[in-house]
C-alpha cells in the first residue's frame, strides 16, 4: 500500500509537476519539476532531499536561458542524470506542443559534483545539420538523457518535397551526444530518426527513451 511521504508546493502554481524527474546521490533525492505556466516562460523547481531524515529544502529555480519568445513552456518536459564524475545533468525540455510554428530547444543545466549550484551548460537544438525539407516543430517534447546522450522527440515535424508532397506531423527523433562524456561538455547531434512509415500523423518521438548501456532508443 502507497502513502504520501512528501508533498512539494511552490506558491499558488496551477501547473506544477507537468513535468517531473529524480536523480539519487547516495542518501539525497533531488526532485526537479516543471511550472510551465509561471514566470516569464515557465520556471524549473529543485528539491533537495535527504531520504534519510526526510528533511527537504528547495534548491534552486531554474529560469528559461534562451528567450526564445513568448510561445515556449520552460519545463515542459524534464529528465535527469548523473554522469561518471558525480555531475548532475537536467535536460529541460522548452517548447509548446500547441503551436505548430514552433522549434522549442532543450536547455542543459549542470550541478557539479560536491555543489548546490546549477549552471546553464548548453542551449541544444537542431541545428543547421538538420536538412531543410524537414521542419522540426515540437522540438523538446519529451527527452530523455543517460550518460552523455541526450534523446529529443519533435513529434510535431513535418516533411516536405521539392515536388509538393508532404507528410504533416509525421515526427522524428535526435540523438545528441556530450564531448567529454563526463564532466562539463560541449553537445553535439550525433544523428536524427525518422518515422519508419513515412506517414504523416505518426507524431513520432512523442515519447522517448533511451539506454547508453545497451545502445538502444525507444520511440513512442
């Protein structure tokens, strides 16, 4: 049987916990959450929390570092990672699935090892290695990051020919890894993935997963 432990609130927030993430250091839980809807354009919430007492203190809040426009959702999706040095990586995930002109962008931050303090590492989007029929809207959507890959679903992108044919909201995924592995790190995409059906409607990379370990994505 389940039973409420902790119960974490900042303010009068409608939309906190759209998104949320945990890392374990030992004893401390960190809890990140996303507030998409407070602030300028959304704020990222970090709990500290030692799983021994119980004691927890709020660590840190996150703003969205790009400025990208009125149109994003800092924190609308989330994942986190310890990497071989002890670092904490948060993936943020700065997008908004409710418009279709919208790239969105994931925003790295770190927390040293033995540190408090979070510091914006990278603004991560396609780039201009993505081929230009393909628009990569929705870009953020959901992420997932495990020992300096990083894995980004645009479920909202679409493709198009020189010929006219189009395939709407078909989807596609990227793979961007860190150089070094651990530690502080410059990203780079390493490769993109496509629909398989090449259907548009597919929304491919809604949802997305990903194991360094074994090599393996895994695409919803």
């Amino acid at each position: 049987e389940w039973s409420l432990i902790h119960e974490l609130t900042v303010g009068s927030s409608s939309r906190l916990g759209m998104s949320v993430a945990v890392a374990i250091l030992g004893d401390l839980a960190l809890v990140a959450a996303g507030d998409p809807s407070a602030g300028v354009h959304g704020l990222v919430h970090v709990w500290r929390i030692n799983l021994k007492t119980g004691n927890r203190t709020l660590e840190g809040t996150l703003q969205d570092p790009s400025m990208m426009g009125e149109d994003v959702q800092f924190g609308y999706s989330l994942d986190m990672d310890v990497d071989a040095s002890g670092s904490v990586v948060l993936a943020i995930g700065n997008t908004d699935w409710t418009s279709d002109e919208l790239t969105g962008s994931v925003e790295l931050f770190r927390r040293d090892n033995g540190s408090s303090t979070w510091s914006h590492e990278e603004t991560v989007q396609p780039g201009i290695q993505f081929p230009d029929n393909w628009s990569s809207y929705a870009f953020g959507h959901d992420i997932a990051i495990d020992n300096g890959m990083l894995f980004v679903g645009a479920p909202q992108a679409s493709w198009y020919s020189n010929y006219g044919y189009s395939s709407q909201l078909a989807g596609d995924a990227f793979i961007f890894k860190a150089t070094p592995s651990s530690g502080p790190a410059s990203w780079t995409l390493e490769s993109f993935l496509n629909t398989p059906t090449g259907r548009g409607g597919d929304i491919f990379g809604y949802s997305v997963g990903i194991s360094s370990e074994y090599q393996q994505v895994y695409i919803g």
